[in-house]
C-alpha cells in the first residue's frame, strides 16, 4: 500500500512540474516578446536562454533524453535546409547553427 501511495505522490508531483514548466515557457515567450519592444539585447537572451533550458528539462519530464532531444534538434535543422527555409534561403543561419551545434559535440 504504501508504494501505492508513493506512486501516485510521484506522478501527481511529477504532473505539477510539467504544468509548472509549460507556464515558464509560456510566461519566457511572452516576455520575449515584451522584451523586443525594450530592444533591450540582455533581456532578450535571459528570455531566449530561459526559453532553451526550460524545454529541455520538459523534454525529460516527459521521458525524453537531453541526447534524444539534440538529435531531433540536428534532424530539425538539416531537413530544414534541405526544404530550403526562408531563414536559411535569406540568410544561412541554419548552416551557420550546424556548424556550430557540429563545434560543439
């Protein structure tokens, strides 16, 4: 009985930290936005920042590795280059994250 208990303490906290994390993501993109009407470069990467992290420890809450998620980051980018994204046809900038997500392994 009492694993029972714990079980369900697990997955209820378990369900408030996913919830919790949705609303920091939310309240990270809306300030992101509120953030580019200020112009201000530093408030705008504490958001960016905020909004990077927040999605990866998502990601594990919901059973999914940091490593699985980079995989599906690199996948992302090279089969958006290889359908031509307009950030990519305008101005390169996913070449350029490849080569530096490839830099940093």
């Amino acid at each position: 009985m009492r694993n029972f208990q714990r079980n369900d303490v697990d997955i209820a906290k378990n369900i408030r930290m996913i919830e919790w994390l949705k609303t920091e993501l939310l309240e990270n993109v809306a300030g992101l936005f509120r953030g580019f009407l200020k112009g201000n470069e530093t408030v705008l990467l504490d958001f960016l920042s905020n909004i990077v992290v927040f999605s990866y420890v998502l990601a594990r809450r919901l059973g999914i590795d940091f490593h699985e998620l980079d995989r599906s980051v690199v996948q992302k980018v090279e089969r958006s280059i290889e359908l031509g994204h307009e950030v990519e046809e305008w101005y390169g900038d996913l070449s350029d994250l490849q080569e530096h997500m490839k830099r940093k392994r």
